[in-house]
C-alpha cells in the first residue's frame, strides 16, 4: 500500500461554467410585480482584487432583475446600499432597511416597515448567517448564543412576523449549508445552528399551510462567495475536493432561491435542497 498523498485530479471548470453560473443572463420576468424581503442582503468586505459576490447581494440582484421590488436588509448600511445600487443601475427597484437581526426587538417591526414600503409581501429569503468558527474545546456560551441568535432565532422571528402580513401564496426560504450534516469543519455552533434551521424550515412550511405560503431551506455546499473564500484562505485544503474542479457561486445559491421563492416551486415545500453538486453524493475528487 502507497503512503504518499496525492493532490486531487484537476478539472476544467469551464466545462460547468455557464451565464447563470456567473450571473450574466438575461431576467426572464418570473417574479414580476413581487414583493420580497432579503435579509443578509449586502456582503463582507474582504481583501480581495476582485471580490465574488455573496448569496445574499446575489439573490437580490437576481430577485430584482426577474422582476420583484426588493427590501434589503442588512446591519451594514454600506454593504446593502452597495446591493441597492448594483439593483437600480440595473434598472430594478430596491431600497436598503439596516436591522442587527440580533436584536430581538427590531425584527417585528423591519418586517412591518419594509412591508409598508413594498405596499404587500409574497417572498422573504433569510440568507444572513455568521460563524464563530470555534471549536468545542474551545467554544464559549457567548458565541454559542451569538452564532444561534442570529442564524436561528432571527430566524424564527422573522418568519413569525411574515407570516403575519404576508399575502396568501407567498414563500419563504432559509439559507442554511453542507455543514449541518457534516463535522469536517470543527465549528459546532455553525454546523449545528445550520442543522436547526432545516427543522424551523419544516415548522414555518408548517404554520404557513393555512395560507398556502411555503417553506423551503436551501444547503449550499462550498461556495466561492466572500464568506466561502475567507474560510478557503483559513483552510486551504479546504475544497480541493469540489465536484466539477471549482466551488459554486453565489449566482448558483440566487438561481436556487429564485425557484423556490418563484411560483415555479408551488408545489415544493418542507424541504432541504442540497446545493453542493453532488459532493455529499460522493462526487469527490480524489
Ligand atoms: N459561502 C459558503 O461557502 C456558504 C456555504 C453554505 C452556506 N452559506 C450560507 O450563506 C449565507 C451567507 O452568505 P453570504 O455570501 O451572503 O455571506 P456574507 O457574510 O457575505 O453576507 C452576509 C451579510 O449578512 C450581514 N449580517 C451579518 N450579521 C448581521 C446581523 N446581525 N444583522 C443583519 N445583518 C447581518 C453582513 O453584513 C453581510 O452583508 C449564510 O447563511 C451562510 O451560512 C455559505
């Protein structure tokens, strides 16, 4: 038996590469005239020349150009004004709401207001999720609450106020990740804050029956967003792995929000779809 090691076998990403892959097709109208709240809709900056774009500013971006009227949420003011202006330049409308979804408080009535603004709601995609990157040795009370305040309770307080104001027929998505069903990272209040929102999702779908409103959670696997090549710099072995020789992008995460936020999806609810092209699959690169 060998004991060297070898680096996985290169790909041609190209192959995989499409306009939506890299958010350069056309909208095709297929959320005109809706009203949707993105929450975590700007993105970290990092020290990048030429930063990719998150899921959340994605998901916007796309939302506005297939049509709706979108409210930006986001605690940073910059980076949702940055989403904002990306969207109107395109044409589309948006406009920025700054909420820290962590506080308890202001989440009821950003719902409200941005409701307001949008003259209804029918589509809210929670995308925004932080990670303290701690492992259990190392974990502490204070980011264990931290990372689940804002990757589950908001959660469950924004869906709560939604469902409240939101008209019959609409959806909501959760973003949550890969990572909910594995340990590779070391990082349990990530993996395990992700693995709740696959059940909350299940108990939104639930408690938006009555109104015909779905719920559905989106798992990316590794993604090349700003957040995915922070932790790639960290790691480095990180996802050397990935199926078709790249990570995803946020354009990918947007287009699959995009389905089940649209009315394409009415009959797809309560569910987890597993964005990782395959890779749990056991399409790995060895
Ligand atoms: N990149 C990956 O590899 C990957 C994989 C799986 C899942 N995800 C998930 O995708 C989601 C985020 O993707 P992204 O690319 O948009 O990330 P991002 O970090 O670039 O953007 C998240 C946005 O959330 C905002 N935010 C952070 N804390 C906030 C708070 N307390 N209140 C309001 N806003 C806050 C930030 O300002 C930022 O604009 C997360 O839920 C993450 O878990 C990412």
């Amino acid at each position: 038996m060998s004991t060297t090691t070898q680096a996985p076998k290169q790909l041609d990403p190209a192959a995989s590469l499409h306009a939506e892959t890299l958010g350069l097709a056309k909208g095709r109208g297929r959320l005109e005239g809706r009203r949707i709240i993105v929450v975590g809709a700007g993105q970290r900056n990092i020290i990048d020349a030429e930063p990719p774009v998150g899921n959340g500013r994605a998901m916007s971006v796309l939302f506005a150009r297939e049509g709706a009227h979108v409210a930006c949420i986001d605690i940073s003011k910059e980076a949702a004004d940055d989403t904002v202006r990306q969207i109107t330049s395109e044409g589309g409308r948006a406009f920025t709401d700054v909420v820290d979804v962590s506080d308890i408080a202001a989440i009821a009535p950003a719902i409200a207001r941005c409701a307001k603004q949008l003259g209804g709601l029918d589509g809210l995609a929670l995308n925004v999720g932080i990670s303290c990157g701690l492992s259990l040795p190392k974990m502490t009370a204070e980011a264990w609450d931290r990372d689940y305040a804002v990757n589950v309770r908001s959660h469950m307080l924004f869906a709560q106020a939604a469902l409240d104001v939101m008209s019959p027929g609409g959806a909501i998505t959760l973003t949550s990740s890969m990572a909910s069903q594995r340990a590779n990272g070391r990082n349990p209040a990530y993996e395990s804050s992700k693995a709740a929102q696959i059940a909350l999702g299940r108990a939104i779908a639930r408690a938006g029956e009555e109104k015909g409103i779905r719920c559905n959670v989106i798992a990316p696997g590794f993604i090349d967003s700003p957040m995915g090549r922070d932790a790639s710099r960290r790691r480095a072995d990180r996802a050397l792995t990935v199926p078709f020789g790249r990570q995803g992008t946020g354009w990918e995460v947007a287009y699959a929000a995009l389905f089940l936020i649209s009315n394409e999806s009415s009959y797809v609810n309560a569910y987890t779809l597993f964005l990782d092209a395959g890779h749990m699959a056991g399409i790995v690169r060895t």
